[in-house]
C-alpha cells in the first residue's frame, strides 16, 4: 500500500520530534493530526518512552489525544522488561 504524502509528512515530522527530543515540533504534528493517524500517534508514545524521552511522552499524555487508548498490555509488558534488562545488565 502506497502511503500518502500527508501520512509521510506525519512520520517524518514525529520522527525528527522525537530524535530532536521536540516537544514544539511534536505540537504542530498534533495539530494536524486526524482520527486516521492516531495508532501512529499510539506507536511513537511507546518510542518516546523507549528512548527515554520523558519530556515527549509526558507531552503525548497531556494531549487533547488519548494515546493510552491505542497501547496494548503487551507493548507496556515489553518497555518494562526492556527497561529492566537494561538497568540490571551485568
């Protein structure tokens, strides 16, 4: 499936935000963002977490959009162990 240049835009934009560690480039991707884009929004919520951004994931948690809804158990399962593993390497 091709993706729009719209939908290329968005990733490009969340991707630099979040390599940057943006939070004002983060803002205006939110503001264009539609109903269709949030399980990317969901997906880069779990990034910046990963990467270990907190000034980024708390901008996605107090967003007018509920990145919560779009996270599964499995993924938050998959951050803590990461983030365990990495704090208990030998």
């Amino acid at each position: 499936m091709m993706m729009m240049p719209e939908q290329q835009k968005l990733k490009t934009l969340l991707n630099l935000s979040i390599e940057w560690n943006s939070s004002e480039g983060l803002q205006q991707v939110l503001e264009d963002v539609n109903e269709d884009s949030m399980k990317e929004i969901g997906n880069y919520f779990l990034t910046s977490i990963g990467s270990n951004k907190p000034l980024l994931a708390d901008y996605f948690l107090r967003s007018e959009y509920d990145v919560l809804r779009e996270i599964h158990q499995d993924d938050i399962l998959q951050l803590y162990q990461n983030s365990w593993n990495k704090q208990h390497a030998v």
